[in-house]
C-alpha cells in the first residue's frame, strides 16, 4: 500500500462516499461535476468517433497500438451513469498496454433504457467491431464496475446465441450480482471507502424494471460460464462488490474456464481509474497488459 492509496481512501471516504444519491439525476449532476478533474489523454492519442452497429462509441488509438487487435470497453455507473468521455484518461491508458485499438461503447442507460437494452448495444457493438475492422481471436471485451458484469453478460449471450467469443474478458471490480446477495454488501459496509449499498439497490431497481435480478444476462453470476474464453477479474479486498468478484470467479474456475483473479489489499472500487496519481493502478494496468499478452496472439 503506497501513501498516496492511503490519501485517496480518506478523500474518497470524505468525497464520494458519504454522498447519497436519492434519485438517478442527482448521481448524474456528481459525475458532470466530478468531470471537470477527469485528465485528457496523452498527447498522441487518436479519439475517433463511431457508429458501432447504431450505438455511438469512440476508438481510442495511441502509438502503441497494433491495428489488429482490439478491445472493447464498457464503462462503469451502475447502468444509469457514465460515458466514453469520462473515461479516455484510461483507455487510452488500456490502448497503450494491451497494444490495442479500443472501442468504448456509449450504451444506452437506465431508467429510460432499462435491461436488456444496454446488453443489446454491446451484442451489436461487438457484432459491429469483429465484422468490419476486428478478428475475435485477437480481441478483447473488458468492463469496469457495472460494465464488468455488462461484458460477462456479453460472453454469455454471444454464446447462447452460437456466435463467435472474443480471444479474452477483464472485468474490473464487476458487479455480478444485481440480486445483491454477497456478503461483502455488508461485511464491507464500513471498510469500503467508496461505495453504499443502498446506491446499488438504487440503480438495479432502475436498470431492471422489474425483471428478475437473477437473470443471468443481467446478473451473469447466476448464469453457466461453460465454454466462456480465458478471463482476468480485478478487485479491491475492502469492496462491497469483492464477493462480486471472488464468487464469478469460483463460478467460472468450476465451470473448466481459465481465470485469473487478483484481490489487491485496500485498494477502491476500480482504483485502475486514479492511474494519474497511483501506482497501485499504474502496475494494475500493466498486468491487464501482461494477460492480453498472453492470451492474443502475438504474430
């Protein structure tokens, strides 16, 4: 644990965490407001607007990345927040490590999109990326948060549907459970120094309106993992979300899929996101990169 985890913990606790969001709008005024703090890339870096299969999304290309490999990314925000903007202090990040193109997918959002909607645009999304531009044995779908488990729900559905699987999946602190069972909810009710259990009841009510939590497109931890592709899963030891984590990745490792699972000590939900100023999420970053690695193909 470096010093500067430690500060972040206090300003997160101090920030983020004692903020309750009563409706969707207030945690969507948070996140403007938080935006103006959000770093630009890397000078070097190529942002090209899409139309990905009728979902607006952003290529994000740097040096470093090879035109024939590819990831694509679904953002975090309890399916009601969030955008690709906020998020190209990162990816251009996951560009450079994974040597990849990566396509960050505008899904629509909840509540005036509720399920399957956002599970829809990723299937077109990617239908899009692997018939044009992308091979699916030298590409990736990776998530944070509720984007984490938007891209296990993704592998899940392809498959059902006997379509072809990417090469790989990341999900970075998923949320895997919109049923809210994990232990975590509640052993980690304190410790987590960034999120509150009753903004997660919050957005799985909006995101589902009404459809069963356990359906395993929108909780893909309730679902059969058989046959999905190899798998690097991220999570912080104090998350209400970890037991998120650390079941699906029981489920897949049962299930004969290769998974990696790293629990990283005191670390906040998807800390990946403050690579500006730690280095716990500068080495977390490189390992998605070292995994990527090993799982395309490198010629």
């Amino acid at each position: 644990m470096s010093l500067r985890s430690e500060l972040a913990r206090l300003g997160l606790r101090w920030f983020i965490k004692r903020r309750r969001y009563a409706t969707v709008a207030a945690a969507r005024q948070s996140l403007l407001a938080a935006a103006r703090w959000i770093p630009r890339p890397r000078a070097g870096t190529e942002v090209r607007r899409v139309d990905a299969g009728g979902v607006p999304g952003e290529v994000i290309t740097t040096p470093a990345s090879r035109p024939d490999r590819h990831v694509l990314f679904l953002h975090g925000g309890g399916y009601v927040t969030g955008s690709p903007a906020l998020y190209r202090h990162f990816t251009w990040r996951i560009a450079t490590a994974a040597r990849a193109r990566v396509l960050a997918l505008d899904y629509r959002l909840a509540p005036e999109h509720p399920f399957p909607a956002a599970l829809d645009d990723s299937v077109a999304a990617y239908l899009w990326l692997v018939g044009g531009m992308g091979d699916p044995r030298r590409t990736a779908v990776m998530g944070d948060s509720a984007g984490g488990g938007l891209a296990l729900a993704l592998l899940s559905r392809l498959r059902d549907d006997g379509l072809d699987l990417p090469a790989a999946a990341i999900a970075l602190s998923p949320w895997t459970d919109l049923a809210l069972a994990g232990a975590s909810l509640s052993l980690n009710a304190r410790s987590d120094p960034m999120l509150n259990a009753a903004d997660a009841r919050l957005f799985a009510e909006c995101y589902l309106a009404g459809a069963d939590p356990r359906h395993p497109y929108a909780s893909p931890l309730y679902g059969n993992p058989a046959g999905l592709p190899p798998t690097l899963i991220h999570v912080g030891s104090d998350e209400i979300l970890r037991d998120d984590a650390v079941r699906m990745a029981a489920a897949l490792r049962e299930a004969g899929c290769r998974v990696e699972i790293e629990v990283w000590r005191r670390m906040p939900h998807v800390w990946h996101l403050f690579a500006p100023v730690l280095p716990e999420a500068k080495q977390a970053i490189a390992n998605i990169g070292a995994f990527v690695d090993q799982v395309l193909p490198s010629d």
